[in-house]
C-alpha cells in the first residue's frame, strides 16, 4: 500500500499536468482575489479577512479536484495496467485508499501556499493582527474535509470510465449535485416541510458552517460518511468489473 502510494505521488509531481493544476488554481484563486475587481477581491471588499478565498475555493475544487482524479484508475484501465495491478499481493480496498490519500497529499500540497493570503491579511488591517484565527483555522479545516469528499466522488467517476475526459464531467457533475443540488432541491415549494432535511443532505450546508469556524462532530461525521461511502462505491464498481 505504501509503496503504491509513493507511486502516485511520483506520478503527480513528476508530470506536467499535475504541477500545472497546482499552479492554475492559486493564480486563478490570486488573481480573483488580489486583481480582478469584484465580491472576491479583498481590498475591494474592505474588511481584513478570508472569507472570499473559502468562498472561491470550493467553486475552483468543482473542476481543479475532477482533474486530479480523472486518471487515477481511467489511466489504470486504459494501459492495461489495471489487470497487473489487481494481481498483486495487496487488497482493492488498499489500492482505493492509496490512491486516496494521494490525491489528499497533492490538494493538501495546493492548499498550503494560501497561508500566503492570511500573512498578507493579517497585516492589512487597520490593526494588525484582528483577525478571527480560530474561525480560519476551522475554515481550512472545512475546507481540507470538502475537498476529502469531492476526490472521493472523484475516484469513484475514474473508476466508473476508463475514459479520462468522460471520468472529468461525471466527477463535475456529482460533485456539482452533491455541493449544490440538495440546496436547491430544498428551495421547491413542493419540498418546502422537509427543506431543512433536504438542505442536511448536501456539502455545501455542512461546508458553510465549518467555513464559520464552527467544529461541530457532526459535519466532520458526515463528510467522512460521503467519503467512506464513495470509496466503498469505487471498490465495488472495481469488483465488478474485474
């Protein structure tokens, strides 16, 4: 298991592609919120805080997260690999993990340069240092469990197609319904008893209260649901295939 580990995130920072997603995300991410006028840009919204960026950033992980994951077993398939792979000595369910935690490593690795963005921040205000660092650290936090949960709906689309393209819209499309569908889905009137269960129901209710800096059991208990149920999801659909 580690030694296919290590050969994933080999792979992801030996490639182009991979270095390259990094590398789009924080620009994109510094330009909205340092450049382009707008609700994103920080000088522009006049208060000293990072609100903007945890806003930002689960739209980003909609299509950066997909293209992480899309080769992850697509590339497995396509190869020929795959069938070499699941004769060796090491379970299914370690060969979903690995990849996993891989892909956690490589968003983990893009996340860490925006600390940037909070030194920047915290000297900004009128009075350095007022900001709310309980309630940004429980931001990341949240923000780290989100994207936890789209590479797992991201793994299961790869392992859905061994087309890397088609792998890509299926993992946008989920993460899309499963970020947003369900807050819409509570806006219907016909829906309107049960909107607040409905609402539960999605990650972006669970995000935004985390995105408050408020560490509740519960939705770090849910988003370790969707992942362990995705990744169950990605070892079934491996089985069956195999």
């Amino acid at each position: 298991m580690i030694a296919l580990f290590r050969k994933e995130i080999n792979q992801f920072f030996s490639s182009l592609t991979g270095l390259l997603t990094i590398v789009i995300f924080l620009m994109i991410n510094g330009l909205f919120m340092w450049i382009f006028s707008g609700d994103f840009n920080v000088l522009d919204f006049g208060y000293a805080n990072m609100d903007s960026f945890f806003m930002l950033a689960p739209i980003l992980f909609l299509i950066f997260i997909p293209a992480i994951c899309m080769r992850l077993f697509s590339e497995e398939c396509r190869s020929g690999t795959m069938e070499v792979l699941l004769t060796k000595p090491i379970s299914i369910w370690n060969v979903v993990v690995s990849k996993y935690l891989a892909a956690n490593v490589l968003v983990l690795f893009s996340i860490l340069p925006t600390l940037i963005y909070f030194i920047s921040i915290y000297f900004l205000g009128e009075t350095i240092g007022n900001l709310d660092v309980g309630g940004i650290i429980g931001s990341y936090l949240g923000l780290f469990m989100l994207s936890s949960a789209f590479i797992a709906i991201g793994i299961f689309a790869s392992a859905i197609s061994s087309n890397q393209v088609v792998a890509f819209l299926i993992a946008i499309i989920c993460n899309a319904i499963v970020y947003y569908g369900f807050g819409i889905l509570s806006e219907v009137t016909f829906f309107q008893n049960w909107d607040l269960f409905i609402s539960n129901l999605g990650i972006a209710y669970h995000y935004n209260v985390m995105s408050k800096g408020v560490i509740d059991s519960r939705d770090i208990l849910y988003f370790m649901s969707i992942c362990f149920l995705f990744l169950m999801l990605s070892k079934t659909t491996i089985q069956l295939k195999r």
